[in-house]
C-alpha cells in the first residue's frame, strides 16, 4: 500500500500511543449508561458501548431495538437524556453533530446521502472545502482532495464522473471517501452491503481492511449473519434499548443470533409439500418456456404447481428480479408462458391481474404502499375491481374488505381508515400481501418478501406465506436470504448470469451448501 | 407524522370554512344593504362560473400530482373556435341551432388539446410543467392565430343566453357550475377512476406496481382537464360576447390559487370537491364585498394572496405544535 | 472536457439547433444576417436574459418562482415615482441601486415564507406574486407613470456601438447589453466559483444530504430569492427606460415565458441542474424565433403559438436525447 505522507504520519502516531500508553489509550468511543426517551417510550436504557481503534464491530438488533437512535446520539443528532460519551478521550454529556465530526465520526448512511448531479471529485471534497471556510471553489484543491481520498481507499474513480452515473457500488465509495477524508476515526456504516453483488461486497470487505489498517474503527450495521461472521472482530445486540450482547465474533454462537434479537425461541418449520410424482402431479398453474430478456436473462424454464412455493435464488444482478417483473408483465420478454395449460399473453400488469398473478415488490415503501393512504385504499387498490359496479363502488365495501384482512393475516393496526405509514415495517409488508390476496390470485411472485423486516415479524410472514400455500395458491419466493430460501421453499432454482443453473428440493441442500453454490455463481461473472 | 398530515387535510378544510364564514360576515354587516340583495348575489353567480370551471380543471390535474398551466390557453382557443363557426354559419342572424355545432367543436378542441397534453406527460413523459406550459403558449397563439389577433364578435341571441340567462332565477352558469362542481365530487368520491387518480396521485410508482393502468389515469385526467377549461372559454365567450385572445389570460394562475386554497394539494393525491368550491365562493363574496363598499379593486388581489399564504401558515403552525 | 464530449452536451445540441435556424432564417431572408438585426436580437435578450439568470439559481435551489414579475413591477414603479416626483436629476446607478434594494428586500418575503418557514415555493410565491402586485397597485399607483427620471430617458439612448448599414441608417447596439453581459458573468461566477453556488446545486440535488454534510438551508434559500428579487428590481428599472414610461401592468402575466426561456436551457429542470450557458442560448432561441418572424413575413399572431410549438419540441427533445444517453 502507498501511503501519502500526511496519513503514514497518522499511523505512525496510532503505533507509538498504542505502545507506550498501553491499551486504554486505543479506546476510540465509549459510551457510558446512555438512555433516552421519546414521548414516554424509552427508546435506548443504560447502554455501555466502547469501540477501539482499528476495530470492526457489528451492531444488530430488531426495527426498534435502538440501534438507530444508538447511532445518532453518537453522531451528535440526538442527545442523551443520561450519560456520557468519550470520544478521544474527550467526555461529551451532550455532542454537536460537528463536535462529532470534529472527532471523527462519520455515518455511511444507507441512501449514501451524496449530491447525484455533483462530480465525484466535488462530492469527496466539498465538506472539506465547506469547512476550510474558504468562499471559493478551489477546484484543483478539490480534485487534489478527491484523489487523496480514494488513494487511501486504494480505488480509483473517474474524478470527474456524475455520480448520478456511478453503479450503486461507486456511490458507495464516494460516501466512504468523503467519510475518510474528512479525518474518520469511526466509520458507522448502515446496512452498507444490500445493494451490492457479490463482487462488489469483496471489494468492500478489502476496504474496510485496509481502513482497520490505518486505525479507522468500524461500526457495522447489519442483518444478514454471514457477512456480520465474515467481517467483524466483535458483535453487539441491541433488543428494546438495552445492550443483550456484546461478544468476540470468534466465541459467538451464531445460532443464537434469533434468540437474542427476538428474545425468545423461535421454532422453524419447514415448509412440507412434496410434489407428487410425475402420473399424478396434474398440470402445472404456472409453465414458463425458454423465457429470454435481452441483458437480464436468457432461456428461463419451468413450472409451478398448485401448493408449491418455488425459491428463485441469485446474487444480486444475476437477473432474478428482471424475472420476477418479466413474469408480472413489466419489460419485454420472448418466450412462452402458460397459465393452466393455457398460453398466456402478459405484456402488462392488467393482464397478468387477469391471469390471476400477483407480486409483491421488493420496495415496499416505493413501489408497494401508498403510505398517507388509508389501509382500505392500500388493500382494495388492485382488486377494485371487484366491488360494487362496472365504474362505480361505495367506500363501505372498500372498508369490509379491508376489515376481512385485517383480521385474516393479523395485522396490527387502529382500524382501517388509519394511514398505512402508522404501521410497523412487519404489518406493512402484510397490508401488501393482503392487496394483492384480495384480487384472489393462483400464482403469487415475491420479491425479497421479508427485507428490512423484524425476525419476530418474518417468521410470522413466512408462515402466512406456507399457509396461503397450502391454501392451493402456486407462490414464487425470489430472495438472496438463505435462510427465509430454505424455510419457506419446496423447491428452489438458483440463478447465475440470467439462467437456472441448478434446480434442488430444498430438503436436498444444506445452507452452506446453498451458499458455496452462490458465490461459485458470483466467480463465474466476467 | 404522516398521521398529522393526514389529519391537517381535513383541518384545512375546518379552516377554510372559518375564513369563509369569517368573510360572509364581516362582509354582510360592512355592506348589509347593498351585499344581501338578489342583485349582488346574481352578479357573484354570474362572475364566479367561468373562473371555477378553470379552477376544477386545474384541481384535476394537481390531483394527479402534474400541473396545467393550459387550462386559459384551451379556453382561449375553443372560445374563439366556437365564435368562428358561428359567425361562419350567419353571425347574429343564424337560426338557435348554429350554437350546437359551435359548442360541439369548441368541447371536441378542448378535448383534442387534453389528449395532447396527456400524450406529451403520459406517452413522452415530459414534466407536467413543462408539457404544459408549451400547449399554453400553443393553444393561446393558435386563438390568436384563429382570430387574426382581433375580437370575434356577432353570435346568435341563443348563444348569449348560456352566460346571461337565468333559469328559475338562477343564473345559466351558475348552475352549469354547481353542476360541475356536483361532477367533480361524484367522480373524485364514486368512480373507480377517481379511486385510481388519487392512488396515481400518491404514488405513482406503487399504483403502477398495483395494476393501475397509470396511462389511462392521466389520459382521462387530461381530457377532463380540456374538456371542462374549453366549457369555462364558451362562457366567457357567451358572457361578454366577444372572443377575443387575450381575454382571461390572467385567470390561469388564479385558478390554480383557488385550487390550492381549497385544499388541493399540489403534491398530489388529494383534495375535495367541497373545498374547491368554498375556495371560489370566499374568493368571490370577498372581491364583491370590496367592490360594493368601493375598496380599491387591487386589495382585492392582495386579500386573495394573503389567504393563500394565511392557510399555509396556519397549517404549517399547527403541524409545529403537534 | 474533449471535444467529442462537448459535442454530446446539450448546450451544444442547442446551439447547432439555433445555428441551424439562423442559417434558414438568413436563407429566406437575406436581411436578418445584418448587424441591425443582430443588435436588435441582443437587445431584446436583455430583460429576459436577466431575469432568467434569476430563474435560473431558484430552479437549481429546487423551487420554482411565480413573484418574480410582480417584484419587478413593484421595484420598477415604486423606484420611478419616488424619484419621478422627489429627485428628476438622480443618476441612474443610484436608481438601479435602489430597484435593487427594493427587489431584494421584497424578495425577502418569499425567503420569510420558503426558507424559514419551509412552505412549498410554488405556493408561496403564487400567493406572494398576487400580494406584491396588489400592494403595488392599490398602495403605489395602479396609473402609468410618463415624468420618470431624466437618467432613464438618456439611458434609453445609450448606444455603445453605432454603425451606419447599407440603408443609410444606423445600426445600434443598446448598452443594456453590457447589463446582461455583467449578469451572465455574475451568475456564471456565483454558479460555478464560489461555494455558496455550489451549496445551491448541494441543496437543490439532494436537501437532505445538504442538511448532512452541515449546509444550512435556511441561509442558502435565503440568499436565492433575495438574489431573485434584486435581479428582478433591475430589470424592473431597464424595463421603464426601454418603455419610457412606468406601467404597472406590465410584465406580470409573462412569468412562465422566462421560465420557458430557462427549462429550454437543460435537459432536466430543476433541484440541482442546469447552467448559465444552456440558460442564456435558450433565451436566445426563444428571442431569436420572436423577433424574425416580421422579417419572415410571417403575420405576428403566429408569434405565441410559434413559441409554444418551440417549448414543446425543444423540451421533448432534450428530454428524448437526455434518455437515450442514459441507456446507451
């Protein structure tokens, strides 16, 4: 690695603390007892939490269990009702957000919170050239800035570049870069791998190495177990605002994770359809023939029978959500598909409604809910249809319907005419899935149905999920969470570089197993 | 948060109905002899149509999260297509039956100039603004293109009593209006068109995801929108008759004042009949109760200003408080 | 930036399309390639072209302004009587200087209302445009005012380039256009050098990572229609001295012409795009097409539908150009 004067200096500094001031000087945050309430909800409780330099440390727990609110108190959003926070040794009761960059703490958020019609070189430095106080826009400095940032991420990017034309995975660099250069010591990154491919997460894993190198101390923010294994050297639970956990990722039983998240046991049952043999298994609801999209995929076949849930798996990009929309009728696609035995012409959403096809988006907030919207809205928006005259209706029937859901998956809510945006993440996902069951569908495709979802509340909708299966409905589960594949899924079809690869029963293959067969998929990409 | 915003939407609406009550008032004991009389009422009824046939067009379209700045431009061009014809078919001495196919043609023009703005935004996928603002420029140069630039006068005397007559006492527009107005709340409230527009309105994206045939929302939506600007331009035509081009150019921003006023949100998604209307009437009895008590015309532009920017702030305190 | 991609941008599109046009025009009409004409172009940018600068930094904040007119009215009419009546003799710089100053303290109501409050801008100035020019009328005057200040009359007069034409006549390059020029340039500069310009396209690309990254919008807003208002106080002034009188019904009503001018300017409007450049050939296309159909024998009355026929075409294909270069 090249190290530019200014950080070897940085690091040269980091090794003669950590020798001669011994351990405790190398603790870069400590929390101390933080509590804080909103509104009479005690959001966090007499947390401790101390990060060291150069450490990686993932923070998990539920939608609600604080890890939010943890993260802004130490960035200085919020502060404390109780407690302190040390950082560099310096004892805040209460931190400015500047305070807090001042010290070095910098948040990756989720969105990347960077300028999409700014350069790249412009979004590294701008906070840096903000802050000199200069009045005007050195642009040499700022590229000089720029280039310095991503040396000490070992990555180059066209400087000039509109980051509004980067991948997902360049947008996420320019954040880290910004981060870094703005003289991070504490680099907080919130769910940073969910958008990225397999490669793209490599990549990252090797710079936040290198950044642990340097000194820069880590918090990871994350859902998905293999990745919090791979990455961390400690791992924290949150669980309704107080601390559950806080173990060396090498000791960590990982099998536990569930019950400390949730707090309870959580039982798996495995989804039991077998499909019957080939006399008596009866014609399929749903064939796909030799279905092709130019840049997503390439001779897709298959079929899916009535009570079967069918577990397409992939890495990002391998072109299984190009798939799941093609089969909903969204882009163009050559190829047949057959509706019980019937050819099926879906070019658009409307007719793949009339073929009895539902699907629920992987961006809930986007593109499933009509969040100021009451829940009766939300519900009977795609089976309309169905009430009252051929263009009239009257809301009372609206609201029935959607008391019938309510009561029917369990959601918890105030009543029907309540916005959707009052409800949790779990119950939204629901209100969703009640949509499209209202318009009485044979097949049901899915799209990453439990994202951004508590465990408690994917358990519950994995079970809604087996039971509506059971119910006769042929349901489709596209997903790149292992798990919630093998849980919930007869059957499963893995996906690399637009094309089925493997076809395996689920009780067939074991998680590792499963796991091994993606990421070969993700070596294979040219 | 979003609860409180939902909340505020019907607060907005309570609100408006304050001012409103506020204004009929202190207006009626300002000017109690000339305001409550028959004549004063009559001339409101007569003034107020025109400009709430363009607000309703302009509500339908913010509805949907666009904007039509067109609304005057479609008015504009189907009132002088209506003034043509009918001067090209005999002028003052033409039989009644010439207004039919006069207002035919002005209603097919309004409609023609919706399905456009709706392919330019649906089919093009031009902003809304945008799309709409060159139809504006378009359709009010082609009135002036029609009409050489000059005022089109000499219709038959059945043209004439669509904007003066009265049946029942009650003036022709007016009731053409409240007709209007009653369309506009059965649509928004009833028809599954209505449903869908609101849901497009919201959230485009999760309608699209919903099966909402999204193009046809903004189709329909557009085509209303021309349909019920070019009855707003047979009005005015038949109110003043005269068509003249640059007439009501003004009328396009107010409209969309009263929209927003009413409780239309321009965001999208939401938005009632009944507010659009105590909107306009509060408006009107305000500019009339000036002009009865012989306050400067321009305050009356100021006052409408204000409201707007008053309602906003009142939200906007509330929402901090809460 | 190589030539090749120069050629891809959009300010070059729009510049082979004027190009084009210009050349047709000259074509049908030999005299529309003489200096007279030429001037007479530049001239007629002057007001529009200043205002658009204005536009141009709001639409970037992420708003949209629909007061702009009325605050030049109100600066334009409020100047000009004050001094009409009090100080005939007061030289034009003082005169700018204090349209400036009006305009830009109205333009503060719109800052009050935008910036503090955070009301939508649309909204906002659709209510302040009505107060302003209410206020303007039934506070300052609602008649046409002839007796204003003799430096605007001579201003009116002021020719930087004279030049005798074939005809025998004269030529003339108006001085107004070194307004403009300074406009551009100001513009041009606040945009792109400083950091405050910068925090403008910050703010309007992405508020929320604006808020994030320690910028305060509240200020920035604050600035940007301020900004807008002196601008509009300026022109408020050129405008008298171009008409030789104060009409208070003036240019309130043509808000959306400008904003034509600007959204002609970019592929995509608002939040965190466009630049001087796009902006001013727009402009220039839309006063260019304005101005010749006369010398095209093309009776006037075509002139709005003409224009609206320019938006539409011009914005669709910016808009289709814009997407084919995103999925190429």
């Amino acid at each position: 690695m090249k190290l530019l004067p200014l950080q070897a200096a940085a690091s040269d500094n980091y090794l003669l603390h950590g020798r001669l001031k011994g351990y405790a000087m190398d603790t870069l945050l400590e929390v101390k007892g933080i509590s804080k309430t909103f509104g009479g909800v005690k959001a966090l409780q007499d947390v401790d939490l101390r990060v060291e330099k150069g450490q990686t440390c993932c923070m998990m727990g539920e939608n609600g269990s604080g890890k939010s609110t943890l993260i802004k108190i130490i960035s200085g959003v919020y502060s404390p009702d109780k407690g302190e926070i040390i950082l560099n040794g310096h004892t805040y009761k209460k931190l400015t957000p500047a305070e807090a960059i001042r010290e070095g703490v910098q948040i990756i958020y989720q969105d990347f919170s960077i300028f999409p019609n700014l350069s790249v070189a412009e979004n590294i430095a701008f906070p840096v050239l903000e802050n000199s106080g200069a009045r005007l826009l050195d642009r040499q400095k700022m590229r000089t800035i720029a280039k310095e940032a991503l040396d000490r991420i070992e990555v180059t990017l066209p400087l000039d570049r509109m980051v509004e034309q980067l991948p997902v995975a360049g947008k996420q660099i320019v954040a880290i870069a910004r981060g870094i250069i703005q003289n991070a010591k504490l680099l907080i990154m919130d769910e940073p791998t969910t958008a990225l491919t397999y490669r793209e997460i490599e990549a990252l894993y090797r710079i936040i190495d290198g950044l642990r190198k340097q000194g820069v101390a880590v918090i990871f923010v994350s859902h998905k177990l293999e990745e919090v294994f791979k990455i961390s050297e400690r791992i924290v639970i949150l669980r309704n605002g107080r601390k559950v956990l806080d173990s060396d990722a090498g000791t960590f039983d990982r099998t536990k994770t569930a019950y400390y998240m949730t707090g309870r046991e959580i039982p798996v049952v495995p989804y039991d359809f077998i499909l019957p043999d080939n006399n008596s298994r009866g014609d399929p609801i749903l064939r796909v023939n030799g279905l092709s999209m130019k840049d997503a995929f390439t001779d897709i076949s298959f079929s899916l029978y009535p009570k079967e849930i069918l577990g397409i798996t992939g890495q990002l990009g391998c072109g299984r959500t190009e798939l799941a929309k093609a089969l909903f009728g969204i882009g163009r696609h050559t190829g047949s598909i057959e509706v019980n035995g019937v050819p099926a012409q879906i070019d658009s959403i409307q007719d793949t409604r009339r073929y009895g096809i539902g699907y629920v988006p992987e961006d809930r907030l986007a593109e499933g809910l009509f969040l100021v919207k009451p829940l009766t809205d939300n519900i009977t928006v795609s089976s309309i249809d169905k009430y009252g005259s051929r263009r009239l209706y009257h809301r009372k029937e609206l609201i029935t319907a959607a008391d019938h859901w309510l009561k029917e998956l369990e959601i918890t809510a105030a009543g029907a005419e309540e916005p959707a945006s009052t409800l949790s993440g779990g119950n939204q996902q629901r209100i969703v899935l009640a949509k499209w069951l209202a318009t009485d569908p044979q097949i049901l495709i899915l799209n990453c149905p439990t994202v951004g979802v508590d465990i408690g509340s994917k358990n519950q909708i994995h079970e809604i999920i087996k039971d509506l299966a059971r119910r006769g409905i042929g349901i489709i589960v596209i997903s790149d969470d292992i798990a919630e594949i093998l849980t919930v899924c007869s059957r499963i079809l893995v996906m690399k570089n637009g094309k089925i690869t493997r076809e395996v029963d689920s009780v067939r293959i074991t998680a590792d197993e499963l796991e091994q067969e993606l990421i070969s998929a993700a070596d294979e990409e040219t | 948060m979003t609860k409180i915003l939902y909340s505020l939407k019907t607060m907005h609406l309570a609100r408006l109905l304050l001012i409103f009550l506020t204004t009929l008032i202190l207006i009626s004991v300002l000017a109690p002899s000339s305001f409550l009389t028959g004549a004063s009422f009559r001339s409101m009824a007569v003034q107020m149509p025109e400009l709430g046939f363009l607000s309703i067009a302009a509500a339908m379209v913010l509805i949907s999260g666009g904007i039509d700045l067109s609304v005057t431009g479609v008015a504009i061009m189907s009132g002088v297509l209506a003034a043509l014809i009918m001067k090209m078919l005999g002028g003052t001495e033409a039989s009644s039956t010439v207004i039919i196919p006069a207002i035919l043609a002005a209603l097919g023009i309004g409609c023609l100039c919706g399905l456009l703005n709706a392919v330019l935004v649906a089919g093009l996928g031009l902003a809304p603004m945008l799309a709409t603002l060159g139809t504006s420029n378009l359709f009010t140069g082609l009135g002036i293109v029609l009409s050489k630039g000059s005022a089109v006068t000499g219709f038959p005397s059945a043209f004439q009593m669509i904007g003066n007559g009265s049946f029942l006492g009650i003036p022709i527009p007016m009731i053409l209006f409240l007709l209007a107005i009653s369309g506009m709340a059965f649509i928004l409230r009833r028809t599954k068109y209505g449903f869908r527009l609101f849901m497009y309105g919201t959230n485009p994206t999760a309608s699209f995801f919903s099966g909402v045939n999204n193009t046809r929302v903004l189709f329909i939506t557009y085509t209303i929108s021309g349909i019920v600007s070019s009855i707003a331009g047979i009005l005015m035509v038949s109110r003043i008759n005269t068509a003249k081009a640059d007439y009501g150019s003004s009328y396009g921003l107010q409209a969309l004042l009263i929209a927003v006023l009413g409780g239309i949100d321009p965001s999208g998604g939401s938005g009632r009949a009944i507010g659009l209307l105590l909107s306009i009437v509060t408006l009107q009895i305000i500019s009339s109760g000036f002009n009865l008590m012989h306050i400067n015309a321009f305050i009356k532009d100021l006052t409408w200003g204000l409201l707007l920017l008053l309602i906003m702030v009142w939200n906007y305190a509330r929402q901090r408080k809460e | 930036m190589n030539l090749k991609q120069i050629t891809k941008t959009s300010e070059f599109f729009l510049l082979t399309v004027i190009l084009a046009i210009f050349v047709v025009f000259c074509f049908v009409n030999p005299a529309f390639f003489s200096l007279g004409n030429l001037f007479d172009i530049a001239k007629s940018m002057v007001e529009t072209g200043i205002l658009a600068m204005g536009c141009l930094v709001v639409l970037v904040s992420g708003g949209l302004d629909l007061s702009f007119m009325a605050v030049a009215v109100f600066a334009m009419h409020s100047v000009s009587l004050f001094f009409g009546r009090n100080y005939n003799g007061a030289p034009l710089p003082l005169l700018i200087l204090c349209a400036i100053v009006v305009g830009t303290l109205v333009g503060l109501i719109n800052s009050f209302f935008i910036a503090k409050l955070g009301l939508p801008s649309f909204i906002v100035t659709l209510g302040t445009s009505n107060v302003i020019s209410g206020l303007c009328l039934a506070f300052i005057g609602s008649k046409q005012y002839n007796k204003i200040p003799a430096s605007m009359l001579a201003f009116s007069k002021w020719n930087i380039i004279s030049v005798e034409n074939a005809a025998g006549g004269k030529s003339n390059l108006h001085g107004s256009v070194i307004i403009l020029a300074a406009v551009i340039v100001l513009t041009t500069f606040l945009l792109r050098k400083t950091m405050l310009g910068r925090s403008i396209y910050c703010v309007g690309g992405n508020p929320v990572s604006a808020a994030r990254v320690g910028l305060n919008r509240t200020k920035i807003l604050l600035f940007v229609y301020c900004f807008m208002g002196g601008i509009a106080g300026l022109v408020g002034i050129l405008h008298v001295s171009f008409q030789r009188m104060s009409n208070p019904y003036d240019l309130v009503g043509n808000e959306l012409n400008v904003i034509a001018a600007v959204v002609i300017g970019g592929p995509r409007v608002g939040g965190g795009y466009g630049n001087t450049a796009g902006t001013i050939l727009g402009v220039l296309l839309i006063t260019m097409i304005n101005n010749s159909l006369v010398m095209l024998r093309i009776p006037t009355f075509w002139q709005k539908a003409v224009v609206g026929m320019i938006i539409i075409i011009g914005t669709a294909a910016q808009i289709l150009r814009y997407r084919r270069s995103q999925t190429a």
